[in-house]
C-alpha cells in the first residue's frame, strides 16, 4: 500500500513547526536570561545589543538609587508587591547576580528609593517585550 | 541630589530606547520614535505636574 503522500506533507509540515517552535522556546529562555541574547542569536545586532546594554544599565542605576529586590511571599504581602518581585525577575541575569551578590535591600527613607525600584521593575517588563519580540521573530512573524 | 526633572529625563530616554528599537526598524525611525516618545514622556508630566497645583493636599 503506498503512503498518501498528503499525509506525509502534513506530517513533515507539523514536525518543522513543532521544531520551530521549540527552537522559539530556547531562544526565549536565552532572551530572558541575558537581554537582548534571543536577538543576538537570530542576528538582529542593532536591537539585541541595544538590549544588552540598555536592560541592565536600567537595573543598576535602579540599585544605584537606593531600590530593593522585593521578595516573593504572595501569602505574606499584597498582590501588588508581588507583581513587582515578579516583574523583578524577568531581567534575568542581573536579577541573580543581584539576588546572589545579597545587594538590592534598599532603603526605603532614601530620597530616591521610589525611582529605583521603579526602574528595576521595568526593566523586567521591558524584558518581557524583548522575550516577545524574539519569539515573534522566531517565527517568522516580524 | 540630581532634581527629580534629572530622573524624569534618564527614566524617559532608557524607555523610549528600547520602545523604539523594538517598534522600528531603521535607525531613522528609531531616532525619530525615541526622540518623540521621550518628549511625550517629559511633556506629560510636566503637564501633570502643573495641573496637579490645582488639586493641592
């Protein structure tokens, strides 16, 4: 009996996709580890590159200005500063660093301390964009 | 003490940055995207400052 040959296309189409797809997947943990690695590794240079330097210099000059790394008890604290601790943690890399390094205790009677943490937090949330991005790119979507 | 104006200003320029390089995709239009943005950025809130003296505590 000969294979419908349909069949096959549909199926050869469906693993390509699913490769894709994974490919996509380790892009956006690289992306997410390091900022801007999930365009780099697709060779968009100019964004990735912006990323990376622009990402992390957002979160040290929020530890520059006093912010604090907040911690992630959601029973213990209210929704928003979980939010926060979350969105925290979507820069990556120097979110560990940090968390490791034992910096980010912030000062909350600091005149800047506000700032800072504001600007930890978005950088995570710009992250997640890139992360988007990446994965968008990946794709074949941009 | 940098002035709060200071902080406005470094907040604005690294957002506007990475909202542009993500939106765009020439330089021109980047530079063009990011310069606009971090004008709105400033122009808002200086807006929202000055209409705040309205509202006083």
């Amino acid at each position: 009996m000969r294979p419908n040959p349909r069949s096959t296309r549909t199926s050869a189409v469906r693993t390509a996709s699913e490769t894709d797809r994974g490919r996509a997947l380790v892009l956006c943990v690289a992306a997410w580890l390091v900022p801007g690695a999930g365009h780099l590794l697709q060779h968009r240079l100019g964004r990735g590159l912006t990323c990376l330097f622009v990402l992390p210099l957002m979160f040290a000059l929020g530890l520059l200005f006093d912010g604090a790394l907040f911690p992630l008890t959601p029973i213990t604290q209210s929704p928003l500063t979980s939010a926060a601790a979350l969105a925290e943690r979507c820069v990556g890399a120097p979110w560990i660093a940090t968390a490791v390094a034992g910096w980010g205790r912030g000062d909350v009677v600091s005149p800047t301390y506000e700032y800072g943490w504001v600007l930890m937090v978005v950088a995570g949330l710009l992250n997640t964009l890139v992360v988007l991005d990446a994965y968008d790119i990946a794709l074949g979507r941009k | 003490m940098p002035s709060h104006f200071f902080f406005l200003l470094v907040f604005s320029v690294l957002v506007s940055t990475v909202f542009a390089v993500l939106q765009k995709d020439t330089l021109a239009d980047q530079v063009r995207f990011a310069l606009t943005m971090t004008a709105g950025f400033v122009a808002f809130a200086v807006a929202a400052g000055w209409l705040m003296r309205l509202f006083p505590l």
